[in-house]
C-alpha cells in the first residue's frame, strides 16, 4: 500500500438521497449535509496523498473542545489495519469522524448499534465503507474458507464477496475487497434501523463504500 494513495469511490451503493434518519429524541440538527461532509472527506484525504501540511492537528483548544462533546460529521466503517487509520488518511481532526473498525470492514449488531447512536444522537448524516488494497481478512478469506480460532468468523462471513467477485474482470483480491465493501454497505442498509422516506436536505442520510490504496 502506497503512502499516496488516494479514495476511490468506485460504487454509490444504496446512496441514499431519498432517505433520512429514524428521528431520536434528542438527535441533534445536522452539522454538515452527507454531500458537504463527503467532499470534506475527499479533501482531507487529496491532503494526505500529496503529503500537505495537515489540518487535522490536535491542539489544546480542541481537545478543551471535545472533552465534553462531540459532533462528527461523517461515520467510517473501517478495517483494523494498522496502515488506514481513517483521521489520518482523511486528514481530520479530534471529534470530526465516529469509527467503526474491524479486520475486512464488517459489521455486527455491536457495530450497527454504534452506526444507530452516531445518525441518531450525533447527528452524522453520511455513512463510508471503506475498503482498502490488500486487506489481509480478504486475503485470508480468498486462500481459503477456513482459519483457526476467531479469525473464522471473517473469512466465513467474507465468502459470499468472494463467489461474488468471482469471474470478474482483474485482480482477484481487487476485486473481492469492492465486492466486499458493497455487501457491507448493503448490509448496514438493510439492518440498520435508520432509513424513511426523504424529499431531500440537509437531514437525509446517505451511505456509500470507497476503496482506499
């Protein structure tokens, strides 16, 4: 994986303009609307891959800032990777970003929860799943179906990407590592309990995957 390597949205799965957010009592309005907060997230990371000065240093202010609150404008689910923490590839500071990581960018009801609580009660309105080149969980889970301990539980639940990206043009691994963002992406969109009709605004939530590297 290259240091310069740059986000590709490669798919609008399910890019929800015409949804919006299951209302929580006390969500708050939103900060920035899911096309402002993914173009602030495709200039933070033109950032990162040309190597600029970065604007997502923590400073004691902004630490003072969000010692008691925090308002993060977009949700990343992620791998564990050690090499794709999302705030440095995004290039974005304390309380600008709520997480969700784990090996092959999964997703479990622990992680659907948190996805919940950050639309509901932070007010996040955009949602990215983002893959990444050479992800040792796609890897494992396209050598084989089988992997001791825990470790089975993600090559078990990557093989649906995997017979998925089968036949497909290219790289193999590539290949898999997008199918796999999509089946993430679709899955989030269908068990999460966030989505009803929306004309449009600041309020609607969207949700894509990305590759990154």
């Amino acid at each position: 994986m290259k240091t310069t390597s740059k986000l590709t949205l490669f798919a609008t799965v399910a890019c929800l303009s015409g949804a919006a957010l299951v209302p929580a009592a006390d969500h708050p309005a939103a900060s920035l609307s899911a096309s402002e907060a993914l173009a602030r997230l495709k200039e933070g990371n033109l950032r990162f891959a040309t190597s600029e000065v970065s604007q997502g240093k923590p400073t004691a202010a902004r630490r003072a800032e969000t010692a008691s609150t925090q308002h993060p404008f977009a949700i990343i689910v992620g791998c564990a990777d050690s090499r794709i923490p999302p705030e440095l590839v995004f290039d974005q500071n304390l309380g600008d970003l709520f997480v969700v990581r784990s090996a092959g960018n999964l997703v479990d009801d622990h992680a659907l929860g948190s996805i919940e609580y950050a639309v509901a009660h932070l007010g996040a309105r955009l949602i990215v799943v983002l893959g990444h080149s050479r992800c040792g969980a796609v890897m494992a889970a396209l050598e084989s179906d089988h992997a001791p301990g825990h470790i089975q539980s993600l090559v078990r639940d990557i093989q649906s990407a995997i017979k998925a990206a089968k036949g497909k043009r290219g790289d193999a691994l590539a290949a898999a590592i997008s199918e796999n963002a999509r089946e993430v992406a679709d899955e989030i969109k269908a068990k999460a309990a966030l989505w009803r009709p929306c004309r449009g605004g600041a309020d609607c939530l969207r949700h894509l995957c990305s590759r990154y590297g």
